[in-house]
C-alpha cells in the first residue's frame, strides 16, 4: 500500500511524517491497522446514517 493512501487520514501534512510512523514494530502497526479499522467502520455508520441509509 502507498503511504500517499494513509498520509491524509492520518492528518499528516507530510509524506516524510508518514514515513517516520510507517518504520515502527509489527505489534505497533498492527495496533494501529486496528484503530483505523475501528475508525473507518464509525465514519462509515456515521455516514451510512446521514445519508438515511440506517
């Protein structure tokens, strides 16, 4: 995956910040992959509900 794909999610006004995040352990990114997992799935019911689709 591009880190280009991630940079503006994460509020990164760099790919260079990006990058510095991207170098960490497995157990960390994978703690994160998990955070943003949780996050996407509450943006996507929160849109699904704006949108009168729940």
């Amino acid at each position: 995956m591009s880190l280009t794909v991630i940079q503006e999610p994460m509020g990164h006004a760099t790919i260079e910040m990006t990058n510095r995040y991207a170098q960490l352990s497995p157990e960390v990114k994978r703690d994160v992959v998990q955070i943003l997992d949780t996050l996407w799935l509450a943006w996507g019911d929160t849109r699904a509900t704006a949108m009168g689709q729940k």
